[in-house]
C-alpha cells in the first residue's frame, strides 16, 4: 500500500516523553525523526537541551539536531526549509518521516506558514490589539479592506486574530500581505501533517520534570554549564535563554546556591511545560493523548504497513 498523506508530528510538552515514544515506534515502523524543539539544533549544549543520547541516535537516524552554534540566529521560516528538506530525503529512502519536539513557533509554522520578516514590532500590535478593543472588528476589517482587499475576501470581518495580524504585516513591511505570498516571502511545508499530542495529567508531567532536572546533575550537568565558561562562549550560551543552563550560571558566578539553581531549573521547567499546554490546546488541532501506551496504539494503527510514494520535487534555494 502506497501511503501519501499526511505526515506524523508527535508533540507536546517539555518532558512529557515524545522522543522515548518515538523511539518505541520505530521497533514496529522504520522512521526517521525530525528534530522540531529549539534547542536540540544548538551545537554544544547536551544534557540541558535533553539530546537523544549516542546509543539512541544510532537506533533512529535524528535530522535537524546540532545544526546552529551558540549564538546564531535561526528563524522559523529557516526551519521550514529545512524540515522539508529533511522529510524529503527520508521519504526518498522509504522510510516514514515523524516530526518530535514541542517548540510551538516551528510547529505552527509547518502548519501555517511564516513570513520572512527582517523584525518584529511588538508596539504595532499592541497598538492594533487597543484598535481593535476601542474601535470593533469592523472598522478593523474595513482597514484590512483598504490596504488589502485581496486578503480581507479571504477573511471573515469577526477573525480578530487574522485581520490584526494582516494589518500588522502591512505595518511592519509596507507591503499586503497577499502580495507578500506572492513574492516568496511566504513559506509554509509543501506537506500536510497529522499531530499526535502527548498530553499526561499534570501533576505527573511536573514529577518527571523535577526527576529529569535531578537525571541531568547526575549526568554532569553543572560541568558541562562550566566548560561553556572555559571556552569562552558563556554569553553566547545565555543568548540562546535555553532552560538549565542560565540558572546554572548564576549559581557559578556567586549569586545563587546550587540547592537554589536546581530548584528554578525545575520552576522554570514546569511553568514552561504549562505555557506549552496552553498552546498546544489552543493552536495545535490534533488527537491528544494522556499516556504514551494510548499514543503509540493510535499511531501504529494510523501508520504500520504504510510506505510513502515518490517524493515530490522541491524547490527550497
């Protein structure tokens, strides 16, 4: 049977058990995984970024994992170029493509696509959202409608969201954005997806948190956060604001006990895992699943016995 449907993301978030169920999968189905968790890219930082460990990269091949050093810029319109890539060449190998990680920004833009947009300005949409507040949402389409008539007929005058952010992108770029789709500043995956939510109740999420935090010291944690010291690119490592390792550096430079880093280490771990609870039930429209037994039955029910057929040509210059 020839499968050319949608491709698998397994998502949800920090330390719920995304990787270790995929890797259970690929017992049953030949995969390969695409990294989409931001901090896996980075060059250097291991154990904090949680990377698949030698032994578990030699039994899945993993793409997009070690790709920036400290310090660089990668965008999510990058991104999208390079999971497709990735998704391409996997295909090509017949083997089936499953997208892991929980960094929101690069799953939404697989999904919905990004504009190449040199910066943002967070005051015009905050000033836009008080627009919208005081003026409603139809003098706000009727602006959409005058500098983008074109993308305002794609748009219902009661989406907010869509016709704050098309005028934000008009603001920002003095360019409309249906205009902006046709100019190649637009780039969203040449694939359709399916997203599988690895969501566990919420106090069993924040125990394997603070249990992760507790297995990452053991591991060397603390001296791998010096070594970034010695090597001279601790400020570059603290740009990439990278859970673990800026805590850590506070209690090496004096202003915290290592008891107190640890603890907001798994703080900030947890607040971050209920950021992403709240996106992904509000962004991401995909089957959610509280244990990764219930998971990986859906999965292998959805995709054993598939192969993908040719791959399709893509143009990613």
């Amino acid at each position: 049977m020839t499968f050319t449907g949608n491709i698998p993301v397994i998502c949800g978030p920090t330390g719920s058990g995304k990787t270790a169920i995929a890797l259970e999968i690929s017992k049953k189905i030949p995969i390969e995984i695409v990294s989409a968790d931001s901090g896996q890219m980075i060059r250097k930082l291991d154990i904090g970024a949680a990377k698949p460990s030698k032994k578990e990269q030699k039994q899945v091949r993993f793409h997009l994992i070690d790709i920036i050093n400290p310090g660089d810029d990668y965008s999510a319109f990058q991104f999208i170029k390079d999971a497709d890539r990735a998704i391409a060449e996997i295909i090509s190998r017949g083997k089936v493509p499953v997208v892991v990680g929980g960094t929101g920004l690069y799953l939404k833009a697989l999904v919905e696509g990004v504009f190449d947009i040199e910066s943002e300005d967070p005051q015009i949409r905050i000033r836009l959202e008080k627009e919208m507040e005081e003026l409603g949402a139809e003098a706000m389409y009727n602006k959409l409608k005058n500098v983008d008539p074109e993308e305002a007929a794609k748009v219902h005058l009661n989406n907010k969201v869509r016709v704050t952010r098309a005028l934000e992108i008009y603001y920002l770029t003095g360019w409309p954005k249906s205009k902006l789709i046709k100019s190649g500043q637009h780039k969203k995956s040449r694939f359709e997806f399916q997203f599988f939510s690895l969501m566990p109740p919420r106090a069993e999420l924040y125990e394997r948190i603070n249990n992760r935090v507790d297995e990452m010291l053991k591991n060397g944690l603390l001296g791998e956060t010096k070594g970034f010291i010695k090597a001279g690119i601790a400020e570059l490592v603290q740009k990439m604001n990278v859970i673990g390792y800026n805590e850590l550096f506070e209690h090496i430079n004096g202003n915290k006990t290592l008891e107190q880093a640890v603890l907001l280490v798994k703080q900030n771990s947890r607040r971050y895992a209920k950021r992403q609870f709240t996106w992904f039930r509000h962004q991401i429209y995909s089957e959610r699943f509280t244990t990764s037994g219930a998971l990986k039955k859906a999965f292998l029910k959805a995709y054993a016995g598939f192969k993908f057929g040719p791959v399709i040509k893509l143009d990613l210059n």
